[in-house]
C-alpha cells in the first residue's frame, strides 16, 4: 500500500519529470527522493517510470495509477484546505451568551483575543437575562453562558469563572472622589442608585448594609450595569456597581472605591452536561476567565505568598 508520502513524491515526479525536479517541487534532497522511488518500485513490483535521457516518464502500465494519484492528491488538497480552515475558523459560528456585567467589557476584550486564533470565526453573541439562560441552552441556541448566579439543574454544568467584589461608583467631581474606601454606614447618607436586591450582586449589596446594621434607602433601581453608571455619571447619586463593570477605565466620568465591607461575589460559566464544548468554545472559556480574573481585585493566597517572597 503506499503511503500519502510515496503518493506525494510520485506526482512530483510525474509532473516535472526528473528526480531533480521533483526535489526542487518538495524541498528535500534528490538522493533521498531516488532511494524512495526505487524502494517504491520494489515494493509495489512494477515499474513506474522508464528512464530516458534523464527524464522520468511514466510506463504505459502505470499511466492509469498516475491519473488515480491526481485524483488522490486533489483530494488531500481539500482535505489539507479544509483543516486549516477549520483552524483559523472558517465556516463556523460559535454561539454564546451572556449577563449585562459580564458582557459590558469582559466579553469585547475576550472576543477580540478569540479572534486572533480563530481570526475566520464568525460569533452569535447574545445578552440574557439570569431565567433566560436556561431555555438558551437547553434549547441549542447557544453553547456557554458567562453568569452570575448558579443553581442545581440536572442538564446544566455551572463551573467556576472568576470572583470579584462590588465598589461604590461616584462622579469624579464628587467630594467621596477623594476617597480610596468607604463604609456602608458612609454611603448611606448619600442618594444611592442600585440594583434589585433579588439579585445576585443586589443580594451582595444588601448583606454589605444588613451585616453591619446600616439602614439604607435606593431611590433610583436600574437593571443594568451600563445604566447605573451613567445615572451616577449624570450626578443623579452614587451606586454600587461590580468590579466587571467598570473595568479598564470604560466608563467615563467616574471613579471607582473600594468598599469596607464584604463585598465578593462569584460569577460561573454554564453550559450543558451531555454535550461536549466545541474548541472554540472552550477557547473562549479559557480566555474569559484569564481576562476576568485578571481584572479582579481578589487575589488567591499562594499569590499574595508569591509576591511577599519576591517571586512574582
């Protein structure tokens, strides 16, 4: 049987007539590609080129093999143009969603990162709400969704993304501006922008004032982060915001303060159990999770080990 090798030098042969040629054609050394030819002929027991003055033609037998060996290597063409396509992403979509927090920086930066592997990918990006991300997964409309809530459902896997921590947002121009930390008891006696405490980061932002018995008044809710932001940039109040949100400086206008509170919350991505992940969608998972845990101002301990010993 001959192997996709042999087929390769044996058209190379054929097509420039000469073992000189076709080393030339495939960039290896002419006394390699001679003693492959004639262990080929050997092997196979036939001859497939006649020598005459210099040149390799091919036998009267063989000429329906060589026809068969272009078909052959065609096909290996494809096969080759196909593989690299599906390397750079040709062809393909990858279908993912996510939560406002996440998608408002996180997911642009992890997308443009995606793109440099995979620069031929075509993406479906979505923003759902929490109770929508179920139905999007369950019913194939998408691979993976970056969230900020898990519960127990026997079809869906939620696997640890990055934690973070809320920080109070402020206008530059306010007096707080100064300011690189804040008590709960502090922003309470300002006009407070938030979220529905229902959920999950409103949950975080309630237990900051509840544990340390703050009584606390939110005149203006909103449901997304981007909106938040810029009522608090329109001088309407000061917010609590996560960390995702106002990341790399996005939002402009404002400044952003560490509260002195317990403020970590977690955040998951969820995708189903009995379906494995496409390579791209675990790339993007990995590359999520290096750009929001690079962003977080939570550090694991063997880091803070690290850095008090000089080794990072």
């Amino acid at each position: 049987m001959l192997t996709l090798r042999q087929i390769e030098v044996i058209r190379a042969i054929m097509v420039t007539g000469s073992i000189a040629g076709a080393a030339k054609l495939l960039n290896v050394s002419a006394p390699g590609l001679s003693r492959l030819m004639k262990y080929t002929e050997d092997s196979l027991g036939i001859r497939l080129f006649d020598r005459r003055a210099g040149r390799f033609v091919p036998t009267s037998q063989a000429r329906n093999i060589f026809d068969l060996l272009d078909v052959v290597h065609r096909k290996i063409d494809d096969l080759q143009s196909a593989v690299a396509g599906l390397g750079r992403g040709q062809s393909q979509e990858l279908c993912i969603a996510s939560v406002p927090s996440i998608a408002n920086v996180m997911v642009p930066r992890t997308v443009a990162r995606l793109r440099q592997r995979f620069p031929d990918l075509g993406l479906d990006l979505n923003i759902l709400k929490i109770e929508e991300a179920i139905d999007y997964l369950l019913l194939g409309r998408g691979e993976l969704v970056a969230i900020s809530s898990r519960f127990d459902h026997p079809l869906i896997e939620f696997e640890p993304l990055a934690s973070g921590r809320l920080l109070c947002i402020v206008p530059e121009t306010s007096p707080l501006a100064i300011k690189d930390k804040i008590t709960p008891q502090e922003m309470s006696e300002y006009p407070l922008i938030g979220i529905n405490p229902k959920d999950p980061y409103g949950a975080v932002m309630a237990a900051m004032f509840t544990d340390n018995h703050v009584d606390y008044q939110m005149n203006i809710k909103a449901r997304f982060g981007t909106t938040v932001c810029s009522l608090v940039a329109a001088g309407l109040g000061i917010a609590i915001i996560d960390e995702f949100t106002v990341a790399h400086g996005v939002v402009r206008g404002l400044k952003s303060i560490e509260i002195d509170a317990d403020s970590i919350f977690h955040t998951f991505i969820a995708y189903r159990k009995d379906l494995p992940l496409s390579v791209y969608a675990e790339h993007f998972r990995s590359l999520l999770r290096q750009e929001m845990n690079s962003v977080s101002s939570l550090k694991s301990p063997e880091k803070k080990t690290k850095r008090r010993n000089g080794r990072c």
